[in-house]
C-alpha cells in the first residue's frame, strides 16, 4: 500500500506552486483575451493564395483604422482576423438571393489589392449585448455547477461524520483545475492571442465533470472502507483506497489523453482550444482527485493547519515571554 496521506504537503505544495502561477497570470493584464462570444466585434478567416506574413498582414489591417486587431495563424497561409463589429456585413450562408454588401467587403477588396487573391472561409459577428448575455449565462453555469456538485456529494455521502467536508473538498479540486486552465490560457492569451470563447466554456465545465467523477470513484472507496471498519486509521483508508483506485483512474485518464492528442494533431484550428482545455484539464483532475481532494481529506480530519496554528501561535507566545 502506497503511503500517499503521509506524503500530502508535497502534493498540495506542487499544487499549490501551480495556482500561483495562474494567480499570478490572471493578475497581469490583458488577463485573458475574450473571443467574439464574449465581447462585441466581427471575426472572420481569410485564406490567401500567396504566402503572407501575419505581422505584416496585422499591420496593414491597422493602417485600415482597426487598432485592436488581432490575427491569429489557423492553417498554411490561413488568418483568423479578430476586429471592432463591421457595420453591415454578411454572413456566409446558403440563403438564396445576393448578400448585401457591407464593410468586410471593403476590408477585403483592400486585401485583395495588398495580398493578392483569398477566399473568406467564415464570418460572424457579435453585438455587445449579445456578448455581454452570454459572458453572464456561462459564469452562471459555472457556479451552478459547483453548488450542485457540493450538494449532491454531501447528500450521497450523508451517512459518512460531516459529509459536507466530502462535498467542499472535491469543489476545491475543481476548483484548482479552473484555475490551472484558466492561468494556462492567461499566458497563451499574452504570447499567442489564444481566445477565450465558448467552446472554452463547454470544455471547463467538461473537465469539471471529468474530475468530479474521477474524486467520486476516490471517495466512494473511502466511504467503503471507513463503513466495513469504524475504527481504520483515517489516513490508512484514504491511502489504501487510493492504492486500490489508482490504475483505474491513470488508465482512463491515459487513453482519453491519447484520444484528445489525436485529434489535436488531425482536428481543425475550430476546436484547438477546446481540445487545449480538454488536455490540460483531464491531466490535471486526475491529479487532483489523488493529491488534493482526498489530501484535503485527511488535512481537515487530523485538524493539521489547527495543529499549525497552535504550534506557530504558541511559540510566537513564547518568544514574546522570553523577550519580557
């Protein structure tokens, strides 16, 4: 049996190095780059015929009067053109009749004239209100989310001594994995424009759901052994259900990390950032079902940071004695 509780502070320590590192991310503005879902502005992908460098094409689409543009690289010669709300312009659907013209069409006959012939592979475009809705309803499904995570737990694990501690420590699992996600795409969103939209939503909220299950199958062992045998040390319960879940849960883990890596390297630049936050976000709670969420656990059933309190408080008490 693996000794993982005796070992628990260098689990929350590794961890905890991590969310300051998003902390810290987040803190730096821009702290992340909102996609067209998310603030109001039209985004559409050009691919040229001739290669075009993206500085060069970022410049020019400045000198155009669009100072926050953002060009991002989604294929062989292919830009995702990211700028303020184009007055007017058509999207790109199989509705009969001709489009009426609009401001894209200016934009990019002035491409044409710079960069020579492309073609517009899609278009939308996103009015404030609508960006402002739907920043709100996605921290609204977050939210949810954890408190009927933190519900359902503490009522399954009901008849377990204070079953809300089950329920607040795995929140605070996926807490951490949010966190982790949302520093890494802090710092991709600095060095590489990487957006945040909604499909980067639909995959949080998947790793939580992934993360949630995987501390579940943990705690659920945990709740075997301390039921068949009251009077089990609480550190050997936790560490003998860990021993016993861990194969299960890095099997799984693995093959769906395989799974996302494939269709990484042959998916399309669309769902990159989902796949991104997929990757990251399964690595992550897997581990933090094992090294947070079942350490946490054991940190709260000892009453260690009581014990450090008491021991810190008390030689403070001590030094102030000394000195007097």
């Amino acid at each position: 049996m693996l000794d993982f509780s005796g070992k628990r502070w260098w689990y929350l320590g590794f961890s905890m190095i991590f969310v300051v590192i998003a902390v810290v991310a987040l803190a730096i503005p821009p702290r992340l780059k909102p996609g067209i879902e998310f603030s109001a502005g039209s985004s559409f992908t050009e691919k040229f015929e001739k290669p075009v460098d993206q500085g060069e094409l970022r410049s020019f689409m400045k000198g155009l009067g669009f100072a926050d543009v953002r060009v991002q690289g989604a294929g062989a010669n292919t830009y995702l053109i990211r700028t303020t709300e184009l007055k007017g312009a058509p999207a790109l659907t199989d509705v009969p009749g001709p489009a009426q013209p609009g401001q894209i069409d200016e934009i990019e006959q002035q491409l044409r004239d710079k960069f020579g012939p492309m073609d517009r592979q899609d278009f939308s475009s996103v009015s404030s209100t609508v960006s402002t809705e739907i920043a709100r309803n996605a921290t609204y499904a977050v939210i949810a989310a954890s408190v009927a995570i933190l519900l359902y737990i503490s009522i399954v694990f009901r008849r377990l001594p204070k079953p809300w501690r089950y329920g607040t420590c795995a929140v605070i699992a996926l807490l951490h994995d949010a966190f982790v996600i949302l520093g890494l795409f802090s710092i991709l969103g600095k060095l590489f424009d990487t957006e945040v939209d909604t499909a980067f939503v639909t995959a949080v909220l998947t790793v939580i759901g992934f993360s949630v299950h995987d501390t579940i199958v943990v705690f659920d062992r945990i709740r075997e052994k301390v039921t068949h045998d009251p009077f089990i040390p609480f550190e050997e319960a936790v560490n003998a259900s860990l021993t016993e879940t861990l194969a299960r849960s890095i099997n799984t883990s693995f093959v769906v990390v395989l799974t996302v890596i494939a269709m990484l390297l042959i998916g399309g630049v669309t769902i990159r950032n989902f796949l991104i936050v997929l990757l990251v976000g399964i690595i992550s709670g897997t581990y933090s079902s094992i090294g947070i969420a079942a350490q946490l656990l054991v940190v709260w059933e000892n009453n260690d940071l009581g014990k450090f309190l008491r021991k810190v408080t008390g030689r403070a008490a001590k030094v102030e004695a000394e000195a007097a």
